[in-house]
C-alpha cells in the first residue's frame, strides 16, 4: 500500500488529513478524539493576545446551504477566535503534542498587527512543544472589522510585513493562511514568499450570507433579528480553492512555496484534486463538522487505493502532478474537435439536453419519435451543458473527431496540428508563426 | 373473540378490532413533510415529460413536484387542481404503477419510478387541511346544468361549471354522494372517511346543490331534465352488474362483489361484517382484487381468485396482483365457473379449465371444485337505464370527444359513457372536458365565454 506519510515545511504526519484551524479544533477535548480517529495534525483554533479573551455571539454561529435530503452543501460562520483564556489553550497544546508526537500540531494565531503583539505571543507558542504556526489572515468576519484576519490579508504588504516579523521572532515554520475574498490570489502567495513564509494555506472562508429569512427579513444566521456576513466553507467553495491553489502553484513568482490546501474537502477524492494541483496537504474542517471525525478513514483509504491503483508510492508523487495541465485559456488546443455523443441503450428519454440544448444553448439535439434524443453535428458545438444535466452517467460522452474528419458545424477538415488563440487569424494581436 | 379465520361458514369478528383496524390501514401512507422533499427531489423535471401524457387528466406533474421541492405545495395542490379537482382522491386511488409512475423515466432507469401518487397526496392533502375551498367562480350567469350522479364525473363536472358561473343541481341515487369513490374503492385506499371530506371540500365552491336519493334515469326524466335546464350531464355510472349464467347461482353465499365492496365501504364497525371462512371471487379487475384482498383482511382463512384467462389479461394491474398474493390470496387462472354446488348454501364452486384459441375460450373438459361459503362475483357491471333516447355503443352511451350524446344537450362522462378507461382519473378527465363544452355552449354568443377565468386565475 503507498505511504501516505508526509512531510510538510519540515513538520511529519502520518498522513496528509489535517485539521484545519476551526471548532473541531478549539480544545484539547476535541482533538484528542481526532488523533484517536486516524487525522495525522491539526491547525489549533486561532489564539489571540493574552487577556480577556474575546467573546462570540449567545445565538447562532452558522449558517447554512442544503441540498437534496438536506445534504450539507455549504456552512457560513460567524465565531470569531478562540473565547478561551490563552493560558488553557497552551496548556492543552502542550499536553497533546506531548501524548501525540507523531501527529503535527500547528497553531493558529491571530494579533493585532503591531512587532510587540507577535513577539509577545511567539515564545509562549514555541514553548508548547507546537511543529509551527499559521498566520490567520483570513477569517473574513468578526475579526476583521478590528483590523485583523482577512484586513491584513487582503494587503500583501501587511501580509509581508507580518510574516516577516515573525520569521525574525520565532524558530517555528510559519504558514500564511490566506483569504479569498480579494482578486488575485498570487499577490497575498508572493507577499508571503517575500515575507519568508515556509508555506500558504488557502482558502480561508467566502464572504457570505448564506440565505435571508423570509418571515423575519433577517439574514441567517440571524441573531436578535439581525444578520451579519460570515465566512462560506464546504463543498460549495472547493472549485474556489482548487483554482486558488492552482494560480499559485503555477506561479514563476512564487515557485517553490509549499501550499496547504484547504476548501471544501470531503472525500479521498477531493484530497487528491488538490493535492495534484499543487498542495502538499490538506486541511479540512466542514466535512468534519458534518460527519464526525470517522471520515478521515474513508479519506485514508480511498487516497491509498488510488495512489495504488496509479502506482504512486507517495504523497510527494502525487503532489503537483495536475499543474503542467493547468494553462490559460489562450492556449488551449482550437483544432481539438468534440461532438457529444447520446447513447440510446443508456437514454431514459427525460429529456434534460433537449430542453438544456434547445432553450439555451445551440438547438444542437434533435427530439425524434419515441422521445429519441439525437445530436445534431452541423450545431453542435461541444459545449457539453447536454453531459453536465444527463442525470445518466456516460450516457452522453464527447466523441473526438480524428484529423481528416470533417466537422459539419464549420465544414473545415479537422487538423491534427496543435493550434491556439495566440496564432488565430481572428486574433488582432496573433503573431504569425515562424 | 368467538370467531376466528377457522370458524365455519360465513361469520362475524374474525379478527380483533385491533388486527382489523391494522389490516385496514392506509396502504401508502402519507409522506411527511421531510419524506417528502427527499422524494420530489427524485424528479428529473423532464422535457415534455412521459408522465404526463400519460396522466389522463393531464396533471404537470414535473412542475407540481417542483413546487413540493421548493417548499410551496400549495402552489403544487393548485396546479394538481387546475387538471383534476378531485386530485386528492386519485393520488389515492389511481393505479398509478401502470399510468404516471410506469412512464417515468425512473422507472426506466431503476425500476423505480418517482412516487408521483404519494407526492400528489402530500400535496393535495396539505391544500385540503387549509381552511376554505381555493377556487372562486366567476360571475354568475343565469344558466342552470343538471348532473346526474355524484360519481367522479359528475362532481368534476359540477366543479368546473361552477366555476364557470353556472348554477348546477346534482341528483345521486344512493345516500351519499361520491359514487365509486364512496361506495367502490377498497377502504384501505381512502381512509379516515376522505371520499366523504373531499365531496364537501369540493363543495365548498359553492353554486352546486346536491340531492340524494334521486334517480334520473329513465326517459320522461331525461325530458324533463333538458326541459328545466339549460344543460344536463349523465354521470350515472354502471349501475347493473353482470350475472353469471350458472346452476347454483341462486344459493345462500353467492353475491355480487360491488354489493360487499359498498358494505364494506360503509360498516360503521368492521368486526360486525360477516365473512365467508373460504372465499371464491370470480373475475379478473380491480373489484375482484379488492373484493378478494378485503376478505383476507377481514380474516377468511382462504381466498382464491378465479379468473377465466391467463394472468396477462386481467385487467387488474400486476401491482394490484401482487398486492393480492401478498396479502394470502390465491389466483387461479384460465378456469371458468361450471356451477355452485350446496344445499341452500354454496358449500363449492366447480371450474373447468378453459383454452385461450382464435376463436374464443373452450373448455379442456378438466375440471375442479374450491370449497366455498361465500363467492363474489366480480365479472364486470353494465349500463342500467339510461333513457332509450340515448344512442348506445358497446354497452355504453355513446359520447364524442366532447362528452355529447346522440341527444341535443345532453353531455356524459365517466364509467357510463363510451370510450376511456373506467377509472376516476379518466372519468375525472371527461366530466371536466364535458363542462368546458358545455360552457362553451350554453353561452355561445356571449362574449364573456372568452373572458370567463380559467382555473387557476380566481382569487383564492
């Protein structure tokens, strides 16, 4: 079976499931119960500075975004940090880095943004016995208004400015934990690089309210009447993450920087995509939130079986092994020709690529008697919209056309040669190739 | 407990009170809210859905199962209503596994289909729990239409009249109204006296008076009927049943399985309806279903069906054969009935075997006796006198696509009318249609035929 052991900015686990920085992780209590599950580290819950700690709302904390059977799709929060002294939470640091040592234990902190707030708190961190620390510049609630978490991650210099100061005042590796909420995610990674940070982890959570009620007029999570945005996680946002994490996995400027990858990770599967795209782990929080810690051995196995089935013996084979594929648009392949395909042995007849196809796309499949659906190949473009609504699985399926096929959309033979947007003749600013 | 399924003969209290009120129980039960959007959301909101063009009043179902989806199944009641006003009672009783939900492409796909009846219970019963009737009429319009019977299509056609405007008397012969509905459907389909709640919810549109008690049937009635009414519509049913040609009909214990059915329908107290310790029913649709499974539930310790074909040409559905061999009834096919054998009471039926050729059904001269207390004809009921005026056609009035007889002004739906399946659904479907033509009619000339609001418009 491939080792699932890794090695992350220096700090070991067992395997590549950690906790991210959240509730699940808050007390000593809770994490005990997710080392004894099988998760190989956790992020602690955010700490601030030392003093009355801050306090969180009497009423509800999380907002929510459902599917079918009330499949949790999407959570929204409104905690803040920690609201437990500093003092308890080094305590338990300390005493479960101490029973688990082989698990990596990294701790979340979150000060105002002056040198003496950071100084003040890195020694009592490093004197837990913690594997690093993850700067939270991203929770996008709450904090924030008091010039904190995604206040300073929404400007690299601060971003710098930080991670810098705490390379200079600690031993342990820091990782910046980015926000998404700003648009283009490789400033904040290059900021971080520039700090010196030994990795990124992203996403933090989306800005968000997850819904308003309509009786009261309150956006949820609603508390006294009244709503304030939150922090959006869950499967909704992992197609946010995965691109995040792309960008700057794919990134010349920020080469080389480890990147923790967090976002919506539910199953193995979610795990590998991120991996493959870049992230050296992952972190997760809502699927756990969800299901209890028992996921992470679904998670455990289902990675290995795939690494397996691939002949990937580590997790190092697999980190970054999607990234060459991940190009911008201007040069994606133009003379790759698909048509979609229905299989009428799979077809139920409901319909769904007709109505799709028709309405709104390029009346490119035909209704004949007997509810046969057909494509039509001097329309269809090879969209796929007609796949993506087929609640049939590989029921339609994109057919390539061979070079010498004529495409009946355009009439044009199909070339076997490679060509994209950068030489197209529509392009006023294609350079002719030499 | 003095009887038991052993006990000989026909007798009373077979079972407990507690076993019969379980035995008698909703058989699809109804979806909680929960349930309920967990089954909606099975629904592929197809285009140009099989379901419904295979609904026969037409229900768009997709839609109504997207209404339950987002949490409005007030709004699906509405549009289950617009289609079908007694919509409840047809998510009820329809034999939807070879209507809506044999379309569906899920059933394609897995065998399974969406439960479309159970959705459109959930929806309609949660409209019919809310105070007041949603439809209103439009302005009255001076026009009187005389129904006749208080069956499915009568009712769906007094509805949608007075909808329209019109003033419409409704004359039922038995005591109450509701026909099959009340007196036809097994009970455990339509429980807690729902025919009954759904006559009155319907009525509460106002504009419709009901009189039971009233046979209009024969000629000079007819006549009269059109003379006092701007219109009139026959929803008379099949009133008559058919007899078997048999020696030994005549015994103690042979009766005719609509009669039980309606007996049963109407016991104030189950455990004081007799039945047969061994049961013979003869025939192969849904009476002889329900008439065979009701009598199991009621605690006879045998029950066997007897039908004179092969298994594939009962008109019963094959889930309603299921239902009935789950339940411990027998069916025995391609055997007929030779004669009832007793002395003053039936103690057995002969059948002989029968050949299925070109020509007919022949005898193969085999044959064999079930032990009998009771047997329940089940062979199919016919047209009982509908005036001479009207022109029949295969033993029914015959009707065009509109619902019109042979004689001016006169209209006719439902089981007693030519063409269509005799269920509710499809009767539902004609004295609808029927009253749209007779809108159309009464009011010719008029402009306000145009402007007079279509279902679903009125306010609520």
């Amino acid at each position: 079976m491939a080792n699932l052991a890794c090695e992350f900015v220096g700090i070991r686990s067992p395997n590549p499931f950690w906790l991210a920085s959240a509730p699940p992780t808050d007390k000593e209590f809770n994490v005990r119960r997710a080392f004894e599950a099988g998760w190989g580290g956790v992020v602690w819950k955010t700490l601030g500075e030392a003093g009355p700690p801050i306090v969180n709302v009497n009423g509800p904390r999380y907002g929510a975004v459902w599917g079918a059977d009330r499949r949790l799709l999407g959570l929204n929060n409104i905690e803040l940090i920690t609201d437990r002294p500093l003092e308890t939470n080094l305590q338990e640091i300390k005493t479960v880095k101490r029973d688990y040592p082989d698990r990596a234990v990294v701790v979340s902190l979150m000060v105002p943004c002056v040198e003496d707030a950071w100084k003040a708190i890195l020694p009592l961190v490093e004197d837990t016995g913690a594997d690093g620390i993850e700067l939270n510049f991203g929770c996008p609630h709450g904090m924030s208004e008091r010039g904190m978490g995604s206040a300073v991650g929404q400007v690299p210099d601060y971003i710098e400015m930080v991670t810098r100061w705490c390379k200079q005042n600690t031993r342990m590796p820091v990782i910046v934990k980015l926000t998404p909420n700003i648009t283009d995610i490789r400033y904040p990674a290059r900021a971080s690089k520039a700090g010196g940070a030994d990795a990124v982890s992203l996403i933090n959570t989306v800005s968000s309210i997850t819904s308003v009620d309509l009786d009261t007029f309150s956006p949820e999570p609603s508390i006294d009447g009244k709503g304030t945005h939150g922090g959006f996680c869950g499967p909704a946002v992992k197609p946010i993450a995965l691109n995040m994490v792309a960008q700057i996995a794919s990134d010349a400027e920020s080469e080389g920087l480890p990147i923790s990858g967090i976002g919506g990770v539910t199953t193995w599967r979610d795990a590998a995509e991120f991996l493959t795209l870049g992230a050296g782990n992952v972190q997760v929080c809502t699927a756990a939130m969800t299901y209890g810690f028992k996921i992470v051995q679904e998670m455990i196995s289902g990675l290995g079986d795939w690494m397996d089935e691939k002949g990937l013996a580590s997790v190092d084979d697999v980190v970054g092994r999607a990234v060459p594929n991940f190009t911008d648009w201007q040069y994606l392949n133009l003379n790759y020709v698909t048509k979609a395909r229905i299989d009428q042995d799979l077809c139920i007849g409901c319909g769904r690529c007709f109505a799709a196809c028709e309405d709104t796309s390029h009346q490119a499949i035909a209704m004949n008697p007997g509810r046969r659906f057909e494509v039509i190949d001097e329309e269809c473009v090879a969209c796929n919209l007609c796949i993506n609504v087929c609640p049939v699985e590989d029921c339609i399926t994109m057919e390539e056309l061979a070079p010498g096929d004529v495409d009946l959309r355009t009439g044009q033979h199909v070339v076997a040669d490679y060509a994209n947007w950068t030489t197209h003749p529509n392009n006023p600013g294609a350079c002719a190739a030499e | 407990m003095a009887n038991n399924p052993f006990t000989p003969g026909i007798a009373a209290g077979r079972h407990s009170s507690e076993v019969l009120d379980r035995n008698f129980a909703d058989l699809h039960p109804p979806l909680d809210r929960h349930e309920a959007l967990v089954a909606a959301d099975r629904c592929y909101f197809c285009h140009d859905a099989p379901c419904v063009t295979a609904c026969p009043t037409t229900i768009d179902i997709p839609l109504f199962i997207r209404q339950i989806a987002t949490g409005t199944p007030e709004a699906a009641a509405r549009t289950i209503f617009d289609q079908n006003i007694l919509g409840g009672m047809c998510a009820r009783a329809c034999p939807t596994e070879s209507l809506c939900e044999e379309a569906c492409v899920r059933e394609v796909a897995e065998g399974r289909p969406v439960e479309i009846g159970r959705l459109q219970r959930f929806a309609t019963d949660t409209m019919m729990a809310r105070e007041g009737h949603p439809y209103g009429r439009a302005e009255k319009t001076g026009k009187r239409v005389a129904v006749v019977g208080a069956g499915p299509a009568g009712l769906a056609c007094a509805h949608r009249l007075a909808m329209h405007g019109h003033e419409v008397i409704v004359f039922d012969a038995r005591q109450r109204p509701g026909g099959l509905n009340e007196y036809g459907i097994a009970s455990y389909k339509t429980v807690d006296g729902f025919a009954q709640a759904e006559v009155e919810w319907l009525l509460g549109i106002g504009g419709i008076k009901v009189e039971q008690g009233k046979r209009h049937l024969d000629g000079p009635d007819l006549d009269a009927l059109i003379k006092d009414h701007d219109a009139v519509f026959l929803g008379i049913g099949l009133a008559g049943v058919n007899a078997l040609q048999i020696e030994g009909v005549d015994l103690q214990g042979v009766d005719d399985a609509v009669d039980f059915i309606a007996d049963l329908r109407q016991a104030e107290d189950l455990s004081n309806l007799a039945i047969g310790r061994n049961v013979v029913v003869v025939g192969g649709g849904m009476t002889a279903i329900d008439a065979a499974v009701q009598s199991r539930l009621l605690g006879a310790e045998t029950v066997t069906i007897v039908y004179r074909r092969g298994r594939d040409r009962m008109s019963a559905s094959r889930f309603e054969q299921d239902l009935a061999t789950s339940k411990g009834v027998r069916i025995v096919t391609n055997a007929r009935p030779v004669r009832a054998v007793g002395d003053g009471a039936v103690q057995e039926v002969e059948f002989q075997y029968t050949r299925d050729v070109a020509n007919g059904l022949v005898g193969t001269g085999e044959t064999f006796r079930l032990a009998a207390d009771q047997v329940f004809m089940a062979i199919g009921q016919t047209l009982e006198g509908a005036s001479h005026t009207l022109e029949i056609e295969g033993g029914k009035i015959k009707v065009d696509g509109s619902g019109r007889t042979s004689v001016p002004g006169v209209w006719a739906g439902g089981d007693c009318a030519s063409g269509g399946d005799d269920l509710t659904v499809t009767a539902v479907a004609e004295g609808r249609d029927a009253a749209e033509d007779i809108h159309k009619t009464i009011l010719a000339g008029r402009e306000m035929v145009n402007e007079t609001p279509r279902p679903g418009n009125e306010p609520g």
